[in-house]
C-alpha cells in the first residue's frame, strides 16, 4: 500500500534536492535546505493521515512480516523524527565539507528515508536499500583516507554495502519464491552488513571518521523503516536480535576508550543501532521499547553528531586525550552537546528513558543475560557522552575563539531538544 503524506514529503525532499544542488553560494543552499526540511516536518505533523496503516504481508499469507510491523500512528512518529533530524542535519552541516552537491544528496537520502514508510512492499523496499547505498557512495567516491593509508573511502564502502544489497535482493526472491530459511539467511546477512552488526562492522568507524557528519546521520536514520519491513523467519528474527544485543555491548565496551571523538561516535550510534534491533525481535514491550528507542536516538544522536560536527568546524580535528574546551565561553553549544548526549543514553525526562525504560523491561521476560547485557550497554554508553563532554567543554581555562551557536543551529537544536523532553513527559507508545 501507498501512504499519502509521507509520499508528499518524500517528493518535496526531491524537488528541493534539485533546486539546492544548482545553487551556488553554499549559504543559500544551506538555508533552502533548512527551508525545505522545515517544511518537511510541517506537512508530517499537521496533515491527516487517510486510511490504516495495515500490517503488510508480501507473500500472502496475511501474517505479515515477523520482525515488526508499524501502526499508523507510530508510522507518522517515523516520520516525523526523520524529517527533524534532516531539519538539525541541514542546519548545522558545516559550510566547508557540505558543499551545495552534498546537502542534494542529504534531502535525497531523507526522500528515501520516507519511501520507506510510503509505500510498503519488499521490492521497492530492496531498490531503496540500494539507492540509499548508493547515493552515500557517490558522495563518498573520490575521497581520500590521507597519505598514511590511501585506500579509498568509496571502494571500503562498495566491498560492503554491494554484496550487502546483492544478498538482501536474492534473499528477498528466494523468500517470495517459498525459500524462507535459505531467503532469510541471505536476507540476516545483509542487514548485519547494512547495520554495522559486528562482526561485519569494520566499515563503519571510518565511514564516520571520514565521512561528512551530515551524510554520517541521514544514513544512521533510514534502517527503522526498513526493518519493520522484512520477512524473517521467527527464528532468524530472534537471531537478528540477539546479535544486536551483542552489538550493543560490544560498540559500548569499544566506544568508552577510544580517544578520538567521531570514534566514539561511531560506536555510540552503533551501541544505539543494536539495542533498536534487540528490541525489534522480542515481545510486544521490548518492540514499543525498540520504536521509542529509535525515535530518541534519530533526533538525540543527530544533535549530538551533528553539534560534534559543528565544534569540529571551529576548533579542527577533536581530540579526548587531552581536555580542551572552555564551557563558559561557549555555554550554548555544550549543553546542547550534553543535553542530546544524555538523551541519546535515555536519561529521565527524555525519550530516551521512557524507550530504554521499555526496551529492557521487555528483555527480562525473553532471558536474564539479555536484560544484564543491554542494562550495561546503557550504562557505558551514559559514560561515553559524559566523557567525551568533559574532555570537550570542560578541560581549559583558554579559548581559542569559536563562536557560540549562530541562529540556525539554535532553531534546529531547539526544536529537537524540545521534542526529546516533551516526548519524555508526554511518550506515545505504540
């Protein structure tokens, strides 16, 4: 079936793809950019969804996926929150390393961020997993690692995400054609391959070490739609979920020592992937849990990325070595930072709590190991943001004379931080 209003935004990211792509002046751009994705998330929020947002059975047999299935009401969240964080995205993207091409190739990735809930039906699920993939190779192609290791960013990004699309497309017929168990394998593979799922994750810490940040998060943002998607085999689907159970350990344990901070992003925004996953999997509480999680973690990871893109635009390369920052010099921009980072962990009051909250209370019924797991996760993730804060805004008396936040990013982040807090009060759970 085909749903109006995120076909309406999907066009609308399209259309302004192409009138920011001929513009010139990057600032122009950046503002049609921000202009569209504003707009974007107006239709999302005020227009009336028509119809039922019906479970969808690909192959017939009226079951629908095993994986998830989406609600109308939780559909237009999904929504909802992929336009916002496109909204932060675009506003915060730094001018330098997000010419007028690359914020095109973002509202693209946004457009089919909500194909994916427009219209759902595996084959166009499979050409957009594709698109997606390669619309990030395009931007990617040509960029180069640095004298030090010159292979290049685009073929690392091909040698995975090619096989991966190639898998997900045969697994898919092979499923549609009666092959469920050899279909879903191929299909399980793809997404460990697309989802960063270790151990087929090599690709992702220098995809967000070198890649720009902006991309970085359009690309984190699409997968929800695309999961609830899928017709796993429940027992493949348990699989997946376990696997990003270990994910989210694992990225936790990796992500609290690095001493790079788009490391440490890396393997928060793949801590965070693994829990959506693990809560995908289980029983009813863990999937709202999972939904909630997922929400939280598209607007609070991309503040946080993308605030991390914007500090990294003032001061260069950062650094967790050694502490740098001066907090009461750029007082705006940290508790921006740490208030999307505590969001992103599930702190009280936010989003994030009330899916975490979710998502581990339903893992208790499932197995006591999974509940210890994912509650630990959480924990060192929390560590990650606080020290990754501290060693940024808080380790000198000196400043090297960044600004603070400038009007656009303060509207953008406004209305994201608002957002996670007010859904904390006020959660839908589906």
């Amino acid at each position: 079936m085909i749903v109006v209003v995120p076909s309406l935004v999907a066009v609308l990211f399209l259309v302004s793809s192409v009138v920011v792509g001929r513009l010139a002046d990057r600032q122009v751009a950046r503002r049609a950019a921000v202009a569209c994705a504003s707009a974007a998330t107006v239709l999302a929020v005020a227009l009336p969804w028509s119809g039922g947002f019906v479970p969808f059975s690909p192959s017939g047999r009226g079951s629908g996926p095993d994986f998830a299935v989406l609600p109308e009401g939780t559909a237009r969240l999904v929504v909802v929150a992929t336009c916002a964080a496109g909204l932060l995205v675009v506003a915060m993207s730094p001018l330098a390393s997000h010419p007028p091409a690359t914020l095109a190739r973002i509202l693209r990735l946004l457009a089919v961020s909500c194909g994916f809930v427009a219209v759902r039906h595996q084959a166009v699920a499979v050409v957009l997993w594709a698109l997606s993939a390669w619309l990030v190779w395009a931007e990617l192609r040509g960029h180069e690692d640095g004298p030090d290791r010159p292979e290049r960013l685009d073929r690392l990004f091909a040698v995975y995400h090619l096989p991966g699309v190639l898998l997900l497309g045969v697994g898919t017929v092979l499923s549609a054609a009666g092959w469920r168990t050899t279909g879903g394998v191929l299909v399980m593979v793809a997404i460990m391959t697309r989802f960063a799922v270790v151990p087929l994750h090599s690709w992702y810490p220098r995809f967000v070490e070198r890649a720009p940040l902006g991309v970085v998060v359009v690309f984190a943002t699409a997968p929800f739609g695309l999961l609830t998607q899928l017709d796993l085999p429940a027992p493949l689907a348990r699989d997946v979920a376990l696997l990003g159970g270990l994910t989210a350990v694992v990225a936790a344990v990796f992500g609290v020592v690095q001493t790079e901070a788009r490391r440490a992003l890396a393997f928060l925004t793949m801590s965070q992937t693994g829990l959506v996953m693990c809560g995908l999997g289980g029983s009813s509480e863990a999937v709202s849990g999972a939904v909630l999680t997922w929400e939280a973690s598209a607007l609070a990871v991309s503040g946080l990325a993308m605030t991390l893109a914007a500090l990294e635009a003032r001061r260069g390369t950062l650094s967790l070595r050694v502490p740098s920052g001066n907090f009461a010099r750029t007082p705006r921009l940290a508790v921006a930072f740490l208030l999307c980072g505590l969001a992103t962990v599930g702190f009280p009051l936010s989003l994030g709590f009330a899916g975490g909250h979710l998502l581990i209370h339903g893992s208790v019924t499932g197995s006591p190991a999974v509940w210890l797991a994912l509650a630990g996760a959480v924990g060192v993730n929390g560590m990650t943001v606080m020290r990754c804060f501290f060693a940024l805004f808080a380790g000198s008396r000196t400043h090297s004379g960044e600004r603070d936040l400038v009007p656009l990013e303060t509207y953008a982040l406004t209305i994201a931080i608002g957002a996670l807090l007010v859904g904390g009060l006020f959660p839908l759970v589906p």
